[in-house]
C-alpha cells in the first residue's frame, strides 16, 4: 500500500511541477516573448510532447480551469 502511496504523491508533485512550468511559460510570454520563441527548442528536451500544445493552449484562452476539464 505504501508504494502506491508514494506514486500517487509524486504523481501530484508533477502535476505541481508541470503547472509551474506553464505559469512560467506564461509569464515569459508576456515580458519577454523573444526569449521565450528563442527557446523552445529546450522546451523539448525539458518536458514531454504535450508541454507544448498546453502552453499554445494557455496562451490563447489563458489558464485552464481544472473544474472545468
């Protein structure tokens, strides 16, 4: 039981960590947008292929709101 205890508590620190990641992202976009094209190849290497189109996501309707997904 406590194996699957611990999975599921780094399971949420992901999602934590993955959400930081994004409001970064986002705030990037906002002050400084060059730096942010410029590196998106890293974006890649960092994060797993969904990261991107999350990040496309937030930027055009802003934050999702997980009650509602």
């Amino acid at each position: 039981m406590r194996g699957r205890e611990r999975e599921r508590e780094r399971e949420r620190e992901r999602k934590w960590e993955r959400e930081g990641f994004y409001v970064a992202a986002l705030w990037m976009h906002a002050i400084h947008p060059r730096t942010l094209a410029a590196n998106l190849a890293g974006f890649a290497r960092f994060g797993c292929l969904k990261d991107l189109p999350e990040i496309l996501y937030r930027f055009l309707h802003g934050p999702r709101d997980e009650r509602k997904d």
